[in-house]
C-alpha cells in the first residue's frame, strides 16, 4: 500500500502547479469570467429551481408517498391500451345537451376567448342551425345563450379550438385495462376548417357531409371490423416518421388501411364509399384525432393517485394554458397561453399567430409529440428548428420525466423509449419546460390556420402546481 | 512579412523538440505499432486499391472522357421518372413467348440454378400448366424443354428467384423524360411464396388468384385513376422510415392510398374487390415491385454512355453475383454470389440460407436500399446489424458514389441526399464494397423464406469491370 499522507501531499502541490480545470454550473456568467482569463472550464447543464419554489420544492420531494405514487402514475400511463370501439354523435357519447358546446383547454368565458376560439363556437351555432348568420350567432354567444365546457371535463380531447356540439360523430375509444373510455371529434383536413376558427360555408358544408355521409361510414366501418388497436398504430408510427402530433402520415395511413375492409363493404353508395375513403386517405392528420384520446386515456390511467406529481393533462383555449397534475385530481393551473414560433403558410407571418389552442398537447402529456421529435426529423420542415433540435428536444425531456416508454421507442435513439411522464417536480427543479410542437391559428376570427410551430408552456403553471402539492401534503403521512 | 527562412527553421527546431504526431493510413499494423510505443497516432480510412488493378486504374481515370461521361450518367440517373402506367400480363407486356422463362440476375443455365431458383422455375412451370406434377416439372427442366433469360434482359426486374412466365401480371412503369419502359411482377406477400423458391398447391392457388382477380383488377384500378408518381412515392417514403428494399412500409400503404379509389370503383364484386384490398393492405412489401422498376428507370437512363464507369445494373441469380457498367453496354461482370448474414426466421439458421439472389439490388444501384439504410434505422430489426450500423453504412457509401439524390433525402442526415451513382474506379481504388441488404431463402427447393440480412457483392466483379472499361478506351480520345 502507498502512503496515504504522502499521496495527499502529492496531490496538494499538483493543485500549486498544476494549471487548474473549473467545473461551473448555474448562471453562465461565472464560465464565461473563468475562460476570459484562458481557464479550462467544463459546464453541467445545472441551472437553479425556479425563484421562489425552493421550500415547496423541499416538502414535496419529502412526502413519503412521491416515489411510489409516481412510479403507479408510470405504470399506469404505460401499461394504458386504446381501442377504437365506435364511432357515435356526441349527443348520445356524451349526454352533450342542445345548447351545449365544449371547447379546448381550461375552462372560458365568451368575453376572453380569443379569435379562432370564437370563430370556432360561431361555426359551431351555425353548424347545429341556432343561427342564420355569423352575425345572429356571435350575438347569441355573447349574451350567454349558450353553455360551454372544457372537452377535459367529459374525458374528450379535441385539436385546436377542440369545439364539439351535440350533432358532431365522435371516435370512442376504450382503455379495457383501467375500463377507461375517452372521445375526440373527427379530423376536418387542414386550412380553412372549424377546429382553426373558420366558419364559412365551406367549413360548414364540409361539416355537414361528415355529419350525413362520414360519420354513419365510420361507424359502420368500426362496428364491423371490430376493435382496431390505436396504441400499436402509434408504436409503428414512431418507426416510420411520426411523433404523432404534427406528423401523422404514417398513423394516417395505418388508420385507413385498418378501417378499409369495414368501409368499402359497408351498406352505402360507392361514390359516397369513394369519397369517403378519398377524403380520409388525403388528410395526413387523420390519424391525430385517435392518437390524441389514445393519449388521453394513457393520462386518465395515472390520474388521480395521491402524492404523484406527474402532470396527467396540458391543454390550452388560446388564452389560458392550463396543466392538471395526478395527485392534485381535477384543479387547473393556468398561465397564459405563449405564441409559438415556427413557420407560416403562404403570406402569413407572426403578426398573424394566435397564442397557443388546443388539447393536443395531451400527446406530449403522454410522452409523444413533441417529446418524440427525434422519432420525427423531417417534422422540422414543417414546425421549424432543425435536426439536431428535434433529436436535442427528445434528449432534453428525458430530464424532467419519470419514465421511458415501452412500447413507443425512438430508433435512431438505439429504440430508447420516448421519455414519459412529465414530473412537476423536475420541471421546477430545472427549469427546463415541456416541448410541445403545435399547429398554429390565425389571431382573426375565421381566418383558418396559418402555420404551425414550437411552444412551451408558461413557466407559472409548474410552481403554482406544486404548491397546491405541498398543501395537499397532511402530516404526519400514517 | 515574416522571415520565411526563419520560419522555416523553427519548424525544423519543432520537429526536433515537440511529441511527433503521426498520420497512418493502409496497413493497420502500422499504428498499432506506433501507439505501442506511445505516439499519438491520427488513422485515416485510406487503402490501397484492389490487388493489380494499378494499371487499370491509372488508365481509367485518364480516360479525359470519364468526368464528363459521369457527370452525364449521374443527372440521368436522378432525372429520370418512374410513372406507374397499366398492369398488362407477361406475354403482352414482353411478348414473353409459351415456354421461355424469365429469371433473376445475370444468365443462368439449369444445372447451375440453386435451390430456390429451382424451385420458382419448378413452381412456373407448375402455374403456366405445363406438368401436372413437380417431378414431371423439374424433369423437363433439366432435359431443356424450357428457355431461360435475365428479367434485365428484357428491362424487366424480379425480386429474389424473380421468375416470370408469361400469364403472370406484371406492373408497366414509364420514364417519361427518357422515354424508358419497364416491368415487374406484382408481390405475392411474405413466407411460403414462388420468388422463394416454395411451390407447395398454396403457392400456385395464390399465383392463380392474383392472375384471375388481382391482376385485372389493378389493370382496372390504374386505368382508372391515371399515371401514379412512383418517384415521389420513393421520396417520401425515405421521410417515413423505409429505405426501399427491406423496408417498405409506408411505400405500400402510400401505394395503397393511391390506388384505392380506382379499386373500390373496379367493375367486380365488393368481396372480391375487398380481398384484392386486403391482400395489397396486409402486403408490407407491396411497393417493393413499383420501387425496383423506379429504379431500373433510373439505371436505364444511365446506361451506355461511352467512357462511364457507372454501375447501371448489380443482380444475383442464387449462383453469381453479375454487374453490368454504363460505360461497358451489355457485358456482365460476374462472381460468386456471397452468403448474406443476417437475422433468421423461426428455427432457421445460417446453414438454411441461399447465397444472395434477387434483381432487387437495383435499388441499390440506384441510390436507395442498403444505400439508404441511415433512413430506416429500424430496418436494424429485420436484418441484423444495429443503429450506428445503419448510419455509418450510408455514410461509407458517399466515398464510392459519384452523386447525392436530389429527391431522395435522408432527414437525419439533414436531409442530405443519398448516395447515387456506383463508380467502378472508386469502389476499386477504396476497397469498399456497395452495401445490399436482402431478403434469404431457404437453400433446399420449395422452402421458402429463411430470413433477411446484409451482403455485398463478390469483390472481383468490379476490377474486372474496370478492365473492360479499360479496353474500351480507343486512343487517342478525339
């Protein structure tokens, strides 16, 4: 054995002579004062928890119960199924009443809805024929004619505005694992469509045909196949290009080649068969409005457990971004909703976005969609950033989640398991926010969409939710 | 200015003074030795050329038309398109006539075929109603009743066995730019099939199902809805995870797609029509037989211009591996087919496999395929090898190319495109071998698949190809 004394000694004057090496983490500052005066720094990516958090930080990382409730809320989200079951209205799915519109996001009120939001609900009155004319339903909503709800707060899930009423199809899918059922409305295609707050007659043609024609194919279509297995079509998706929020062409594809024996045999006109199949196969978002209550049941499954501080819904109204966490059950914690930067159709720019809309952000409440985007390279033509951002974005959420997921792996990422979970306590701890990648809104009432981009949640949301937390805490825990 | 004597003396005084830091290249013995002995050592990929072709080479490479005679080759190649025009029968398409056969890869006779060959030969014979039993089949076979040819010889492809008779229904792709045509059989889906070598009563009740429905029917189906884009199909299939010759996934259901409104709309009953459905829907390997004549296209336009040292044509008959140059016409460049390694079905083994065989290493040729593996990372799952395997393979295949595809792009290599154009000069003067994954099949005849891996072509092909480039040279070049 060498002498411990003389080594300690050695090691004392290599630290006189030596030329020193500097680890730094936290504000950067202090790396850029060091490698000014040519010292060899190595910077951690250790930033400070959000200001003010640090006492609820203490007590919630202190509950007895987080480990193991967090752990239950992973299991459950992973071990969650989804089966398309049925295609039914939302009348008869949800008991939705006359009168009755749910939307996207936490819940609102007409006076602070913002433009494609009310273009949407203006669509919708048009829609069910409660109005004649734009005009007649704007004036009807803002005098409270009309009741309206979140989707969150029936377990439905609806893209952008997420508007639903009573006449609107639905997809029913099933969690048979948990016995969880949840619902989304039927995916319109892209541009001038009601879930981007457009409402000409175009939009309510269209929504019309779906009505009559669509929906009635669908559900026959499903009720003949049988259940049609939503979790595996996203696994494969994963593998071919998607991450299942913005890119949905494989799914979409999946989705109708699933759904073709039910559809091209069903009790139905072959034009209308035709169109239908026409219409579903050019829509590369077809597959978004199954994905999305798939997502949905996944974070039903965790919700609910006591201590768990994994957020089990994001969703936005296009004001307010509002998260929900397991073990603080059904309160909202709002901020508002951020303008997302990204890429524009056509001649439209910035100046023209509305903040962020829509309940699709459940995908990455899942571990999908935005935190999938090293899955999904070539989805950076299509919301901005580039590839090493889309595998950074991935990498990135592996920091703020509980789990990876094991059925839906990213390949280039050795098929790691997409990261899972999103814990309220990590995201304080770090500061680093949820990625989320999102169609974007035209700001004016009836314009459509506009583009689409890369956004993250207000930062507020996280520690107002840990807050809520740490009261939720009784001590002594038994 | 400094003083350059003086500079230069202190570089001397360096060299006597500093650790010296050594490049090495070839011999790896070399750098071995080196870090051995402590010296850093810098290894670069450099080899030296294929043992005696130094003469042929130097005399290549001063052929003062190959530069331009490349260039010429490699836009031709990617300028090319591949419409998928009519589905018409074998003896219409080719004026195949009664009794000749056409084959995979270069020209072959019976008693040199191997199993699987032997098999799908056995199997045609079978289909076309020529024996009654597969005895009778093979001994007339082997007495010489039968005339065989290369499918390239009629610029025609066939995956694996790639044995056409003349009642088989075959795909008619056009390139419109170059005004090329060409042809390949439809895909009987995996396993137990005749490309194979399996020709049990499942085997030629399928092949004359596809003869009597499924070929009028999409005879019918592309009629009616017009040319389907191929070429864009390949590109966008390269964005969703498939590289085209393993893996065609989303290839399929995008051919799928396309193809759909003109089935549904075919003159036959729904529940034929809904088989045809399901049988193309099932078929993950469905775009395989578009995707291999895209590409012959491709080679095709690339074929015979004086001086090139282009590849236009890599093909295996289960016995040789041929090659065939642009600048060379017609005369293959053949070796021994190699056994490919790989991953197995079931309880098949390395000791089940065929050497390689197929015409389906046109993809290769022409950019895609194991060329494109870094687009596919999960193709890793199908034919062995692991991620980094699948990036590193397309990224060799850059030093032995003579383009990058501008339509064809690989996202995670940020969208660059992919390797095109094999040069015989490179692949000589390197070493490195093109990179071919492929479907096995089972030795014994009338086995069918075994499994899927990664082969390359024998190396001897190529020098001998550059020889002949050599010879063509008539100096002095005009």
């Amino acid at each position: 054995m060498s002498d411990p004394l003389r080594s300690a000694a050695a090691d004392l004057h290599g630290l006189l002579t030596n030329d020193p090496v500097v680890a730094t983490s936290g504000v950067g500052l202090f790396a850029d004062a060091l490698r000014d005066q040519a010292v060899a720094v190595t910077e951690t990516d250790w930033q400070p928890p959000m200001d003010g958090t640090e006492d609820d930080l203490a007590a919630v990382l202190a509950d007895r119960r987080r480990v193991a409730a967090n752990a239950l809320a992973a299991q459950r989200m992973t071990a969650s199924t989804a089966a398309l079951v049925d295609v039914v209205q939302a009348r008869d799915a949800l008991g939705l009443e006359a009168g009755t519109f749910l939307h996207a996001g936490p819940p609102l009120e007409w006076e602070r809805a913002s433009g494609p939001m009310q273009g949407a609900l203006i669509g919708a009155v048009l829609f069910e024929g409660l109005a004649d004319t734009a005009g007649e339903a704007e004036r009807q909503l803002a005098s409270g004619a009309y009741e309206f709800e979140p989707c969150h707060h029936r377990d439905a899930v609806g893209p952008m505005a997420g508007v639903v009423s009573p006449s609107m199809w639905l997809y029913e899918l099933r969690d048979e694992v948990h016995g969880n059922t949840s619902w989304s409305s039927l995916n319109e295609g892209l541009g001038k469509v009601l879930r981007y707050g457009a409402y000409n007659d175009e939009v309510i043609d269209r929504l019309h045909w779906m009505t009559r024609i669509l929906g009635p194919l669908l559900q026959q279509a499903v009720r003949s196949i049988g259940p049609v297995d939503i979790t595996a079509i996203i696994a494969q998706m994963l593998q071919m290009g998607d991450e299942g929020h913005n890119r949905n062409r494989a799914g979409s594809l999946m989705l109708l080649r699933e759904l073709l024996p039910g559809l091209i045999q069903a009790d139905g006109s072959s034009s209308d068969i035709a169109d239908a199949v026409r219409f579903s196969g050019a829509n590369e978002h077809f597959f978004l409005n199954l994905g999305m209550p798939a997502c949905k049941l996944a974070t039903l499954a965790a919700h609910g457990i006591p201590g768990s501080s994994i957020v089990t819904t994001m969703a936005r109204n296009g004001t307010d971004f509002g998260i929900r966490v397991s073990g603080t059950g059904d309160q909202w914690f709002i901020g508002p909703a951020q303008t997302p930067q990204g890429l524009f159709l056509g001649d439209y720019g910035p100046e023209d976005a509305n903040p962020d809309i829509g309940d699709s952000a459940i995908t990455e409440t899942a571990g999908i969609g935005g935190f999938a985007m090293a899955a999904a390279p070539a989805i950076v033509k299509f919301v901005g950033g580039d590839v090493p951002f889309a595998l950074e974005a991935t990498q990135l959420m592996y920091e703020i989640t509980e789990t990876e997921h094991p059925m839906f792996q990213v390949p280039i990422l050795e098929f790691r398991g997409t990261p899972t979970g999103i814990d309220v306590t990590k995201v304080v701890r770090t500061g680093i926010l949820p990625q989320i990648n999102t169609g974007m809104a035209g700001a004016v009432a009836g314009t459509g969409q506009v583009g689409a981009g890369l956004v993250t949640p207000p930062a507020e949301c996280f520690p107002a939710a840990l807050a809520a937390l740490r009261r939720a805490i009784s001590w002594p825990i038994s």
